[in-house]
C-alpha cells in the first residue's frame, strides 16, 4: 500500500531531489512535494482522508485514484513528466514552489501556516492560511497578498518575498487592532443593550456585529423593539455614535455617553421607525399604492406583494401582481436588503389598508 510520501520519495530519487512537507489546512490529509537541490517543486502528491492518492506535474500529467494504480508503469510516466516539466521550465517557480518559498519566508510570523489545494488535479490555485493573518493565494503567474505580486519566474519570488512578508506583517497589526476595536464595541453594545431596553422599554439584543461601514468604521446592529439601532466605532478616532430611526424621518445620532441625555430623542426616533414602512414590513398578498416609480412599478398603481424570488447569493427580484394580473418586478442587489433596490421602501410604496 502506498503512501503519498512514499510515492513522493520514489519521484525524488529518481531526479535526485527531496521531499518537502505541506502542512494542510485539512488535518487528515498529508501532501508533499518533490524538490529538485536548486529548488524548484515541479510534482505535488496527496493523500486523502478518504483514502485515495493524488499527484500531479503542473500542465503536464495528474492522476487521481487508488494507491495501488499508482504502479511501476505510471510511475514511470511521472518520472518522465517531472523530467519534461523541469527542462521546460529551467526558470518558473510552480505553485508548489512559491508556496514553500512563502513558508520558509513566514515560518516565523504569525500562527503556523497551512497549504490549502482546493482542486485534486492540476491546481490552477493554492491558498496559504494562518490563524492570525490574512490568506495568501498562489497562482501560476502571481501570489496575492493585500496586493499582488508577480511571481512569474524564481528572480520576481525571490524580489517579492521580502515585501510579502512585509505585507503580512503589517496585516498582523491591522488584524490585533481590529481585534481590540471589536472587543471595545462589542462590550460598550452589551451595555448599551441594558441601557436602551431600560430606557425603551423595548426588547433589546444585538443583532449583528463587527460591519464595517467604511474601512475605518466599525458597526454593531442592534434590534430595539423591532426596529434598528446601530453603534458605530470610528477606528481612528475612538469615538463611538449611536444612531437610531429612518434617516429623514425623525432619526437621531448622538455620541455614545450622551445616551442616557437623548433617550426621549431616541424613544421618538424609534417610534418614528415603527410607523414608517421598511422593506422588512412587506406582507406576502399585502396591498401597496406605488407613490413613486421604481423597477416596473409605476406612480399610483396598486399592487399586492407576492414575494421575494432569491435568484442567487446577491441579486434578487421582489414580485408584485397589478390588480389587472399583470406581474411586476423590482430586481436589483438583494444581500442587504436594507440597501436593495426598495431599502427605502416607505419612498416608493403605502400599505392600503383593507
């Protein structure tokens, strides 16, 4: 029965060369890679937890299946391709290469480092992942960091790999600060709950954490009765707002310790929000007057909501019948609905009361 390292090594001898480790994201699986003493990686094989064995030549040859069809025929086949693979490209650094290149480079910053291969044959990519720094992918002509880097032939990685450390370096601070900016939000919202549901007397309870608004705004969402409250932390300032109700209707913003000062302010704003429709108001087979044109929906039609059709992960239609059958769509970006095509719902529409 053969092994992914075993098979590794075989290669190995065969081009005079070596096996390296590569540390997988997925911890029952083992892949190596054979290198040449000038370092480059021209074959990667793996074995999975499920028990097969996979290896290939970039561009070349790959195979994925038992051990035991890995035989003396085709391992001679991937002897030959090693060797076409390494005169063909006396200058190229594979994917496996870089991403050893990264790891001798990284071994001391950050948590250790995992190679994931998300496809079984003949990668075109390849991820380099840490507990504590953000990933980095490979990919035959470039590695991309914050920014990409071309990593073409051995001369651009080796001019890269300083800057690419510098690059996750400077991530790592970035991730800590984020780190101390969420943990300061989350607290000051955990007590900002008790505060407005005391003050309100609505139900409060964080909703959603760590948005970001911009890249420097942190935001916590909270659900105050049943309408939306955010505490939003500016990272360069330190300073930490409250916002409350519909923007134009009444809404209020106030910094964080002014709370307790503002809570009639901020019950008004609330209760503002309660009586203004919002996308998340809309009733299945509901009945709408359109006061303003929006998607197919023309000024003083009245429509009967039927529903949102959820396309894909972004977009989305919301589905409306005119009271001739005629059916009329308002289709647009649907992963926030809040800031969709009728997140400003009580623009465009008024409920008819039955």
């Amino acid at each position: 029965m053969k092994t992914a390292r075993e098979v590794a090594s075989a290669i190995a001898r065969e081009i005079g060369g070596a096996v390296r480790h590569l540390p997988d994201a997925g911890p029952d699986d083992a892949q190596f890679a054979v290198v040449t003493v000038d370092g480059r990686a021209p074959m990667m094989v793996r074995e999975y937890r499920t028990g097969p064995l996979g290896a290939c030549v970039p561009g070349a040859l790959s195979h994925c299946g038992a051990a035991a069809e890995f035989d003396p025929a085709r391992m001679a086949s991937f002897v030959a391709a090693t060797y076409g693979w390494l005169r063909a490209h006396p200058d190229t650094p594979s994917m496996y290469g870089v991403a050893l290149a990264l790891l001798d480079a990284l071994a001391d910053v950050g948590a250790p480092w995992a190679v994931s291969i998300p496809s079984p044959t003949d990668p075109t990519e390849l991820w380099l992942q840490s507990a504590t720094a953000s990933n980095i992918g490979v990919f035959p002509d470039r590695t991309i960091v914050d920014r990409t880097y071309k990593t073409t032939t051995r001369s651009q990685l080796e001019a890269a790999l300083p800057r690419i450390v510098d690059d996750v370096r400077a991530s790592l601070g970035q991730i800590e600060r984020y780190r101390e900016a969420g943990a300061r939000i989350d607290a000051a919202a955990a007590a900002l709950v008790g505060r407005l549901a005391a003050g309100t007397s609505l139900p409060t309870r964080i909703e959603r954490s760590h948005q970001r608004v911009d890249a420097s705004t942190l935001v916590v969402q909270l659900a105050c009765g049943d309408r939306k409250v955010r505490l939003l932390l500016d990272q360069g300032t330190r300073e930490m707002r409250v916002h409350a109700g519909i923007a134009g209707r009444g809404d209020v913003e106030c910094a964080l310790d002014e709370v307790d000062a503002r809570m009639a302010d901020l019950r008004a704003a609330l209760a503002a929000a309660r009586a203004t429709l919002t996308v998340g108001d809309l009733r299945v087979n509901a009945r709408y007057r359109v006061l303003e044109k929006v998607g197919e929906l023309a000024a003083g039609d009245e429509v009967t909501f039927k529903g949102l059709d959820d396309i894909d992960n972004h977009y989305g239609e919301y589905l409306f019948e005119r009271v001739d059958g005629k059916r009329l769509v308002v289709g647009g970006d649907c992963s926030t609905p809040e800031n969709g095509p009728l997140g400003d719902a009580h623009l465009y529409l008024a409920r008819v009361e039955e």
